[in-house]
C-alpha cells in the first residue's frame, strides 16, 4: 500500500488492484464491449443512445421529439441543442411533465439553424408543420391576420452575429417563411436561388422543416411573422435582390 498523501489514495490504489484481477477473470472483448455499453452506448429513450447525441449540434438550432408510430410530440429550439437534449432526456431536475415526455420518445431529429433567430423562424415552422402533441400551436389573431402581404419586394437575408465569437449567420426568409442559413450573403443568395429552383419541382419537401412535414400554410404564416416581430436579438436585414446585383 503507498504512503497515504492523500485521502483518496487508498481508493484510488484499491479500484486500480480490481482493475488489474478483472482482467483475469473476464475476457478481454467481454470487457470491452460492456465497458463501450456502459459509458457510450446505452439507450436513453427509444433509439437514442448517448453516441447519437454526441452527432448532435453543440450551438444554436431546433429539434423534434417522435414518439409510438412516429407521432409528433414535441418541438424546441435552444442555443445549446446537445445539452438541451441531454437535459430533457437525462437531467436531474426534470419536472414530472418532462419525465412523462422522455418515457414517450423513440427518436429525434434536429437541425442546426447557425444562430438563435433562425432557431426561432426553424422552431415557428416546425411546430406549424408537425402539430407536436406537447407543443401549443399559436392561435391566428387579430395582430396575425391570413394572408397578410409580405412586406418587401423579395426575399430579405437577416444577418445575424453572434457575440461571442462574432461569427455572421445569413437567414434567408421568403413571403414569412423560413428558407435556412448561410455563412454569407453571397452564400444566402444562392440558397435561395437554389432553393427557389426546388420549389418549381413537384414534391420536393422543404429543407426547413422536419422530413414528412405537411406546411399548413395560415399556421405557418402566422408563425414565422410572430418569430420576426418578437425576436430582442441584433440583426440587420438585406434584400436579396440588391444583394445579388
């Protein structure tokens, strides 16, 4: 036994004398594989596992729950999409709200929105698009009329910078719907070239919005204008046909 230096010497000494007498008694693939089950690979709900959330974004985007026969029940956006996830699915100080949700999930689905107003138009449209059980769908209301006309000549890019590391992200936004983001203006211009290219095609789905999603288009209006009249955050917007001239 070493000197005792420290207080948690002895310990440490005893976990390390089980560790080297494991290795006789158990195989070493068998160790492996329980020890990668364990700490890598273990179910957190339905398919998701603790090595898929490690794919997830680190920053700003928007995710969906699904749960039995696919349903929708839950839309969310955050600026830290992984440590959200882990939060709702993990976190110690869940509310019993929160722990009926995780027991329902069989898998996610997330996207990266390149900041947090994009967060809110990709959120907006999302829940517009997918009826999410646990979400509240906003209601049409006097402030939101149908139909209202978009009130530029084209499509408009916010730019919006994050303070941190003052990286720009682009979002591209078309008749009040949300088109997704670029690293620059040029790049923002192009994606909605691209994008305006796709939409001429017959059923090709929208980028921003979740895999099988039906638009119902009122709800998403409504949603997307609601997202850019209440965002606090620091943007500034460009036409993109000013910009593309």
């Amino acid at each position: 036994m070493p000197s005792d230096r420290h207080r948690a010497l002895a310990d440490a000494d005893l976990i390390w004398q089980f560790w080297q007498r494991l290795h006789g008694l158990v195989p070493l693939d068998v160790l492996r594989a329980q020890i990668e089950r364990t700490t890598r690979r273990y179910r957190l709900a339905g398919d998701i596992t603790e090595e898929l959330l490690e794919t997830v974004p680190a920053g700003c985007g928007v995710y969906a729950f699904y749960g039995d026969d696919d349903l929708p029940l839950y839309v969310g956006r955050s600026v830290r999409v992984r440590q959200r996830l882990r939060a709702h699915l993990t976190g110690e100080r869940r509310s019993s709200k929160d722990i009926r949700l995780a027991q329902q999930v069989r898998r996610v689905e997330w996207c990266a929105t390149g900041g947090e107003l994009g967060a809110m138009l990709a959120e907006a449209q999302w829940i517009a698009a997918l009826r999410p059980w646990h979400n509240r769908v906003p209601r049409v209301t006097k402030r939101d009329p149908v139909g209202a006309p978009w009130p530029f000549q084209g499509p408009v890019v916010f730019e919006e910078r994050e303070e941190a590391s003052q990286a720009c992200a682009f979002h591209v936004v078309d008749e009040w719907r949300y088109l997704g983001h670029a690293p620059s203006l040029a790049q923002a211009v192009e994606l909605h070239a691209a994008r305006d290219e796709r939409f001429r095609a017959v059923d090709v789905p929208d980028l921003a919005k979740p895999p099988g999603a039906r638009l119902e288009d009122d709800a998403a209006e409504c949603c997307g204008r609601r997202a850019c009249r209440e965002s606090r955050l620091n943007v500034s917007a460009h036409c993109v046909s000013a910009a593309a001239n």
